[in-house]
C-alpha cells in the first residue's frame, strides 16, 4: 500500500466515526418529534380529521430516546379520525411545558395528554414538588380558559426499576399531587406510573436502579438509530423490563403508555 492511501485511510476512519457519532447524537437528542406543533401548524389537519390530541410531556413523549407511544397511538388511530401533535421536548419539566403552552393553545386541540414530572423527582427529589404543582395548575388554568380541550394527566414513570430508592420514594408525591390536580381540575387521571410499576412487577426478574446517564442515552440511542436494534432489545440487553437506561422507556413500556390513552380516547366516543 502507498502511503497516500494509507494517509487517506487514517483520516477517513476517524472522519467516519465522529460523523456517525454525530449523526447518533442528532437523532437520539435534537432531532424534533414527527408532527410537533410547528409541523401541524405549517401543514394542518390531514384530511378526516375530526380529533386533534396534543400531547405534552419530556423524553417519553418526545421519543428520539425512548419507544414511541404517540406514534403508536398514530398508527392505531389515525384512520379513525385522530392527529397526534407530539408537543414532547427532551429534558422538559412542567415549568417548561408552561413556557410553552402558547404553541398548545394556538392549535386549539380537542384533547390534551400532558405527562411530565420524572425530571422533577430525579433531579430536585421532593424540594421541586411545590413548583411542580404551581407550573401544572397554571397551565391547566390556561387550557381550561382559552381552550375546549379535555385533557388527562399522564402520571410519569417509574425512575429506574427499583420502587425503593429515594428517586421513586420523592416520585410517590408528584403522582399524588397529579392525582389531586386532576381531580381539581376536572380532568382524567391515567396512571401510567402505577400501570408500569405492575409490568415490572411482573417481569420478576431483579429490580434495575435508575441507571440513567447521558453516556447511557446515547449508548441506546446508538444501538437504535445505528445499529437499529429495538428499545425492547436494548432493554432487554441492559436487564430492564420498561426502560432502556433506567428513565427512558422501552417499546413495552411504551405501549403500556399508549394502551392507557388509546382506551381513555374511544372511550370518550362510545
């Protein structure tokens, strides 16, 4: 071999590997959900239309990191008259859905599934429920005033696959002023929390802790977007029932979501 190609090589490996490097990041962090608001603005409705469901929420609403249960709910509604906006943004607590919340209203949606609070109890414990509360209460304020919207309050995930840590012990009490909200508000309850928490039960292998990281995030989304394994082989690869890395769901944990909205929607029409 002459050194030319051989110089081309050593640089055209490295060039390739930070470039699918990259493109991993992109896809697992930035990349914005399929028909997000601005999307549904700039298109609107498809054709038969006749329910448009906004749904709020963090990275398991977003999805670029997790199992999809929007799209999910897409693919079983869709030709029955609903359009999901995916209003979900990685990293978001209610705060910042709240800051948000005029992008909801401009669209004036028929249904609002809002599921937020697990960035909350992981990162502020039971310190950040009182803000919790105060950002929910607004933006249901908000959509009860300026929209016609029926709206269901998703509780969020487990943190990790072990009930007894302090995450899911401070995750207890943003369920419960979920629970208390709803009630207040006039608006349903859809206990994905509880629901999940029974699938891992159930799965009876030993409970993983909250293994969450950015280095595992990544991680999965690699495997997925690169590799194109399933979130449920990546679950299943790093020994989680739900979840891929301890806070993302799997495609399981996923449908589980899906399955609850999906029943509480054609219930609204029967």
């Amino acid at each position: 071999m002459s050194r030319r190609p051989l110089w081309l090589a050593l640089v055209a490996v490295p060039l390739a590997a930070a470039l699918v490097g990259v493109v991993s990041g992109y896809l697992t962090f930035v990349r914005a959900p399929d028909n997000d608001p601005d999307e549904f603005r700039s298109d609107g409705p498809r054709p038969g239309t006749d329910t448009v469901v906004v749904a709020m929420g963090s990275s398991s609403t977003h999805a670029s990191a997790s199992g999809d249960y929007v799209q999910m709910l897409r693919e079983r509604l869709g030709g029955r008259g609903y359009e999901f906006v995916n209003a979900g943004s990685n990293g978001a607590t209610g705060a910042d859905l709240l800051d948000d919340l005029d992008t909801v209203v401009e669209i004036d949606p028929d249904v609002v599934t809002i599921m937020i609070g697990g960035n909350e109890a992981r990162d502020t414990g039971t310190a950040g429920v009182a803000g919790y509360r105060a950002s929910m209460t607004r933006i249901l304020d908000r959509l009860d005033a300026e929209t016609d919207a029926e709206v269901a309050l998703i509780s969020p995930q487990p943190i990790g696959e072990d009930p007894d840590t302090p995450s899911n012990r401070a995750m207890a009490h943003y369920v419960d002023a979920l629970t208390e909200l709803a009630e207040a508000h006039d608006a349903t309850h859809l206990p994905a929390n509880e629901e999940l928490a029974e699938v891992i039960a159930a799965d009876g292998r030993a409970p993983q802790p909250d293994g969450f990281s950015f280095a595992a995030a990544y991680a999965a989304g690699f495997r997925h977007h690169i590799l194109r394994q399933s979130w449920d082989e990546i679950a299943e690869r790093n020994g989680y029932a739900v979840f891929t890395d301890g806070q993302h769901l799997s495609d399981t944990g996923a449908r589980t979501v899906a399955d609850l909205v999906e029943d509480w929607l054609t219930g609204r029409r029967n």
